[in-house]
C-alpha cells in the first residue's frame, strides 16, 4: 500500500509562525528591565559590562532561531507533503558550521576582551594603600580580622581553635596580640581598594557581595585574595552563595562601608586578640 502524503494545515502554520515571533519579542521586553541590584563598587562596572553583552548575544540568537523558525512554518506551513531532506548536504554542513564560527567568534570571543580585564582587576595586585581583611568561614559564620597596629596578621593554628578563638590566633605570637577580630561585622572604607583574603575552615563556601558585583568561592586548603574599590557609604549583606549544609540559609554578615575617618574610628575602638 502506497504511503499516505503527510499533510499539515496550511491555516495552523501562519498562527503558529506569529506565535514563534512573539515570544522572543516579549522575552526580550522583559529581560530589558533591570534586574540587578544598584551597583557600589569600582569593579562592578565590567561585571554589568559583561553579563549585558551575554544577555544581547543570547537575545540575538533567541530572536533569530525563531525568526527562521518561524519563516518556515509561515512558508512552508500549507505543504501536501514534508521533504526530509530540504538542503543539500552541503548546504546543511555549511548552515551547521555557520553558528559555531558566529559562537565562537561574537559570544566567547567577546566575553575574552570584555571579562580578562575585569578578571585582572579583581585578582591582580591591589593598590599599597589597600585594607587587607582576612576572612575564615566556616558553618556558618564569617570569621573576620584586621591586622593590628603593626600591620601585620598574627600566626594562627588549627590546634588552637575553639570557641573562644575561632581562628586559631597564637597568643604566644607578637604580632596576633594586636589583630583585630570580628564575627559577622566588616568594616570598609569608602572610595579605597580593599583586598579580601579568603580561607575555609570546613567545607566549601562562597563569599558574595551583591552590590559590589563580588562572588567568590571559598576552598578549604586554600587561599585566595580578590580586591575591589567600595563607592558607596551604607551597609550591604554578606552571603553565602554556596549550599554549605543545614544552616546555610542563617550563614549572613554585614559589610559597612564608611567614611576614611569613621573607619578610622571604628579601628580604634575594635578590642584586640589579646
């Protein structure tokens, strides 16, 4: 028996190709609100810079796969039968070859240009003035310390770790005597670059500051610096941007950017390890 023609109604193929139209259209009107939350800190900018141009180039490719998906089924749509082959071979190696070169030549060629520079920014070498903060997390807290008055972080020790000295600071170590510790509370001064460095005392976490654009994991055995440049005075959420166990959701802290002289002041009053 000769096989039946495939069909398809030549007046569900218009409907449908408005439909494949539409919906990129309304993706793309609502993606262009902003969603981000206001941005301060220096560094940020090339993050905005960057994830803006992830987001035009997905849309691009949104709107023009479903452009020439919709074409075909505006074209096409009232077709007595359906050709399985509608190119010829290489025709279809040229087409499938076309978006790979585009991929990688617009999309991941312009996240390079775009992201190494904000890449260097944030791991290379911060500024000598720049306040140096230690940070230890672990479940589910942020251990924070300042350097003393000499300038320099005292000797620490996993031995010497408990409640009290929740970062192991040796009190036999000159230099630890004078650090500053902290629990939850950060304090930065504004418009100065500000160096953060990163341990873990248990599992992995991520340190995120939303505002200033600033995510980074925490990896236990190591030690990792990023810096960025505050600009705006007020109090900002620190978060745990890792799912670190059952207490993840309470593991928050608070970064309060200040004013040089209130940071001054602030240092002064913090109580010392010893």
């Amino acid at each position: 028996m000769a096989k039946e023609p495939t069909h398809i109604a030549g007046g569900a193929g218009r409907p449908l190709a408005v439909v494949m139209w539409l919906i990129p259209l309304a993706t793309v009107a609502v993606g262009m609100r902003g969603w981000l939350p206001p941005l301060a800190s220096e560094h940020g900018a090339g993050i905005d810079l960057m994830l803006r141009y992830l987001l035009l180039c997905a849309a691009a490719l949104l709107l023009a796969g479903h452009i020439a998906l919709g074409y075909i089924l505006w074209r096409f749509g009232g077709q007595p039968r359906v050709s399985f082959r509608m190119a010829t071979p290489k025709q279809e190696r040229t087409w499938s070859f076309f978006p790979i070169i585009l991929m990688t030549l617009i999309a991941e060629g312009g996240v390079f240009v775009i992201g190494l520079p904000v890449w260097g920014k944030y791991y290379g070498a911060s500024p000598a003035d720049s306040v140096v903060v230690d940070i230890v997390a672990e479940q589910f807290a942020w251990n924070i310390r300042y350097p003393g008055q000499d300038g320099v972080f005292g000797r620490t020790s996993p031995s010497l770790i408990s409640l009290d000295n929740p970062m192991g600071l040796d009190p036999s170590d000159a230099a630890a005597q004078d650090d500053l510790p902290s629990i939850g509370l950060m304090f930065l001064p504004v418009n100065r670059p500000a160096r953060i460095r990163l341990h873990s005392r248990d599992v992995l976490h991520s340190f995120f500051l939303p505002f200033h654009r600033l995510k980074q994991d925490v990896v236990p055995g190591m030690s990792i610096d990023v810096w960025f440049v505050p600009t705006q005075t007020g109090d900002y959420e620190i978060a745990c941007a890792e799912l670190c166990g059952f207490g993840h959701y309470q593991m928050r802290g608070l970064l309060r950017v200040l004013s040089e002289a209130d940071f001054e002041a602030e240092m002064q009053q913090m109580p010392t390890f010893q």
